[in-house]
C-alpha cells in the first residue's frame, strides 16, 4: 500500500520501521516537530522524524493540521492509508477521510479501556492483569473507532513501564502489518462497557503519598518507571524510586522500619530495592545507603531538611 504515516515516539519509530520492512510505500512521514531536550537544551528530532530521514523519506511536521493548505497537502499524497500511532494531534475530518482506505491507528491498550495519552503507565498502575493492542479505524472522537484488529498480552507481575513499553510496540508492529495484509476489513464497534480514560501523566503524581496502601504505591513505582519516576525527598536530595517489594510489615506511615529501606505505608510496607539520585546513575538499596544513611525510624513524609 501507499501510506501515510504519522507518529512521533520510539513506539511509533517501531511501526514505522515494520511496514517498511513488510514492504509498504511510504508517501511521507508526519510527526511532531524538533524539541529541546536533555541537559543542553539542544533542539532534537523526534525518533520517527530522525529514522525517515536517515532512511531519505520526506518528513513534515506541520503545527496544525487544520489549515486549508495543510490538508490539501495531505490529501495530493494520494494515499491508500494513513498510519497513526502516537502522533500528537487530533486529526480534523478532512484528514481523516482523504486517504481511500481512511486513517488507521495503534493504540496500546483494549479499548474501550484506556482510551487517551497513557494507556501502558494506567493499566500498570490500576493493577490490570492483562493489556494489548487495537488496530482502530479512525474517527473524530478520541480513540472511539471500530476496531479491525485486537491483540492481547499479560502483564507481568515485575512489568514496569519500559518493559511493557517494549513488549507492546512489537506487538503492535506486527498486528499492525497482520491488519494491512487483511483483503477486506471489518471493524467492529468497541463495547459499550468498560470505558476508562488514560490520562496524561502528572508529575504532580510522581510524588509518593506514603498514606496510601503499599500495593498501590508498588504499582505506581512500576508504571511510572523511567519516566516521570516516582519519587521521595530526603535531606533536600529527590530520590527517584524505580523498583520496590511488598513486604509484610506495619508501623506509622512514612516511616522507615529498619535500616534496609522498609517504609511503611498507609496498608503494609514497601521496601525500596532500586534507587536514583538526582543525577546519577541507578544504584540498589546496598550502594544508596553507603552513601545517605537513612536510620529506622526515619520520616519520608515531608523533606527533614524543609
């Protein structure tokens, strides 16, 4: 087919790199615009935007797709089909109906669940125990289209964010290139029952609330692992917390129990297992206390150096 495709991350970087594969023409290649990023503030491409061009594909990166000229540019491509995963912007009608074949989208999640920006972090942090991919027809709504594909996968009990970041792009890679070869689609309407909505991660959120029950807290470490990164403060220091174990303990919430990083929470304990100052490196509970000894009976509730 000629396709359009349209995506922006590392996830969508994955699809692209399976059609080509699969042997698919690309017409061009949309995606969010350079940004700054890192310590230098150094503007970047995104990683679609940086693989099509090292692959010599053209690449737009319109602001907006709403304009009369970005879609008559959009619709000269003469596209079979459109290809979104993960792009950042909401495509107006015009878009969606100028490829013959209409715009497709992954989504990584089961839809109806999880509709929205951050269906992997949610389903890791409401405890689900299994996930998947959709390929969907688009339509104006927000992740409401029929779906012509669906693959599932289970979470796994150490699932953090990355892993299952990873896990779910190549299934997705490859469902997308199984809906593409189909001779007819037939998509189907999502069910009407089990709506949840994915929302953007919060970095408000990354703080942890000791008052709240372990297991909650274990999940969110993971869902939010490597980025936002859920965090602690200590001594005026941030201490990102990227791994951690339910342990059967109790005592005052927010305090730590022993001398092995046990802190207890509103409902159990948590002891933290793997720990990252702000900038450095990751370093196990052992390597983190031989340089910030944090006593029992310390207080994690509030920054002691506040």
């Amino acid at each position: 087919m000629r396709i359009i495709f349209m995506g922006t991350p590392d996830f969508a970087q994955i699809c692209l790199a399976a059609l080509i594969e699969a042997g698919h023409e690309i017409a061009c290649v949309y995606s969010q615009p350079p940004r700054k990023a890192g310590r230098g503030h150094k503007t970047r491409p995104s990683p679609v935007q940086a693989y099509a061009e090292s692959l010599g594909l053209p690449v737009r990166h319109p602001l907006s797709l709403k304009d009369g000229e970005a879609q008559a540019d959009f619709a000269a491509l003469r596209a079979d089909v459109a290809v979104v995963v993960a792009y950042g912007l909401l495509l107006p009608q015009a878009i969606l109906d100028a490829p013959k074949r209409g715009c497709i989208n992954v989504h990584a999640s089961l839809l109806p669940r999880w509709r929205g920006a951050a269906p992997i972090q949610r389903a890791i942090e409401a405890g689900d125990a299994e996930t998947g991919v959709g390929i969907m027809q688009m339509e104006a709504g927000l992740d409401t289209g029929p779906i012509i594909l669906e693959r599932r996968l289970t979470i796994a009990a150490d699932e953090t964010a990355a892993s299952l970041h990873d896990r779910l792009a190549a299934l997705g890679a490859s469902a997308l290139v199984e809906a593409l070869a189909l001779e007819s689609w037939q998509p189907q309407a999502q069910a009407s029952e089990g709506l949840t909505y994915a929302h953007k991660l919060d970095k408000g959120e990354a703080r942890l609330d000791w008052l709240q029950p372990a297991a909650v807290l274990e999940r969110r470490i993971r869902a939010f692992n490597p980025v936002p990164g859920a965090f602690f403060e200590w001594k005026g220091e941030r201490i990102k917390v990227l791994a951690s174990e339910l342990v059967e303990a109790s005592g005052p919430a927010g305090y730590t129990l022993d001398d092995r990083l046990t802190v207890a929470c509103g409902q159990g304990a948590l002891r933290l297992t793997l720990l990252q100052p702000a900038g450095k490196g990751a370093m196990d509970a052992k390597a983190f206390l031989n340089g910030r000894p944090l006593p029992q009976g310390a207080s994690l509730l509030s920054d002691p150096a506040a």
